[in-house]
C-alpha cells in the first residue's frame, strides 16, 4: 500500500504528472472545488502554469430529498436542471424556482468569501479542468460538470489524486476525461490517504487564488 500523502499540496504534485500533456497551454484552465480542492488544484496549475479559479457549486435537492439532486448551479453562471427528474417527481416551477434562489444566494456568499472582486475566467471553448482533493460518492463533482458543461467548454477533465476504483464510471458521460493518481481497493473515505486532512479556511482559499494570479500574471509578462 502507498503511504499517504502528506497533504493536499503534495497530492496536487502528485497529480500534476499525470495532467502532463496541458502543461503550459493557453486554452487549458484549472477549476477549484472549494475548499478542499483549492490547495491540490493550485499545485496543479502551478505545475503545468495555467490559469487558477474556484468553482463554487450547489447542489439543487428534491425539496422532500435533498440528498437527491435535482440539478446544479455554479457561481459562473453554469445552470443544469435534470427536467426528467423534475417531472417524474413532481417538482413545481415555484418549488424550483425557489431552491434556485436559495442556491444563488448562498453562491454569492461563497463567491464574496473566495474570489472577492475577482470576476470568473472564462471557459468557453477552453479546457477545463476539475480538480478535487477525492471523491467518494462523486455527486458533488458530477454536479460541478454537468453545470460547467452549460458553458461550452472545449472540453471537461475531471483531476482528483484519489478515489475509489469504478469511480470512472460513477461519472458517466458528465466528464470527458478521468484523471486520477491512486486508485485504491480498500476506499473508506478520502480522508485515509492523507496524513494533514484538516479543513482548508476560507483565508487559505483567498491567499492561493491571489498567488494563483500573480504567477499567471508574470507567466503572461514573460511571453
């Protein structure tokens, strides 16, 4: 068995080699999940020296289910809504629209909590890379790429340094590339194969997008 990784940046190194061939691409653009996934992803873009963003995303539950999603939002305007779902369970219009609203207001806490002023990079026509610390159930990430999917990406990889094996398939066609560093049989949770697992804090969050940008800004200065 691997010993565990340090932490969420060594992991991020780790999955670096593996996302190679985007190295130092302009049209190739790294894609947080936060908090967790924003100190493996800035390692990523780091190490193939591509643009950095979050992408804050909310589930839309059944309002009687909300562990079942109904659809997904994204904080860079992406919308997905399953309409199949919505229908055979009998959501009204005024029952969607009101979990849209609740959803968008917590995205707009959490956009003021990571980005601040920062407006989304765009990612129509790019490559766009999703990238968490794990993935256990993959709801949170397949909710993240049917939303971005309404953007028009080029196209949508899905980066994580660990999970569990039959999680390509648990994604489906939602992503168009899995990539992943270990791939363990005995999976419990994500947290077993990390030795430092605490919580990433919102300033850690703002600190490394900051960085993120300056080191995109002088890769772009020295072009």
């Amino acid at each position: 068995m691997e010993r565990p990784f340090t932490d969420r940046r060594e992991a991020g190194r780790s999955l670096a080699g593996p996302l190679s061939a985007y190295a130092g691409r302009r049209d190739v653009i790294v894609l947080a999940l936060p908090r967790g996934g924003v100190p493996v992803a800035y390692e990523v873009a780091k190490a193939l020296q591509v643009p950095l963003d979050v992408l804050p995303v909310c589930k839309l539950g059944l309002p009687w289910q909300p562990e079942l999603a109904m659809g997904a939002l994204s904080s860079n305007g992406a919308q997905y809504v399953d309409s199949a779902l919505v229908r055979s369970a009998g959501v009204s219009e005024a029952q969607l629209q009101s979990a849209m609203a609740l959803a968008r207001i917590e995205l707009g806490r959490r956009e003021a909590r990571y980005r601040g002023e920062r407006a989304p990079l765009a990612v129509a026509g790019r490559v766009a890379v999703i990238v968490d610390d794990g993935m256990a159930t993959g709801a949170s990430l397949k909710a993240a790429a049917l939303a971005l999917a309404t953007l028009g990406p080029a196209r949508i990889v899905a980066a994580l340094p660990v999970a569990p094996s039959g999680s390509r398939d648990r994604l489906g066609k939602t992503v168009d590339e899995f990539v992943c560093a270990r791939m363990p049989e005995a999976f419990y949770s994500v947290g077993q194969f990390y030795l430092d697992f605490d919580q990433v804090s919102d300033d850690t969050v703002r600190e490394l997008l900051a960085q993120a940008a300056a080191n995109d800004a002088r890769g772009d200065a020295q072009s």
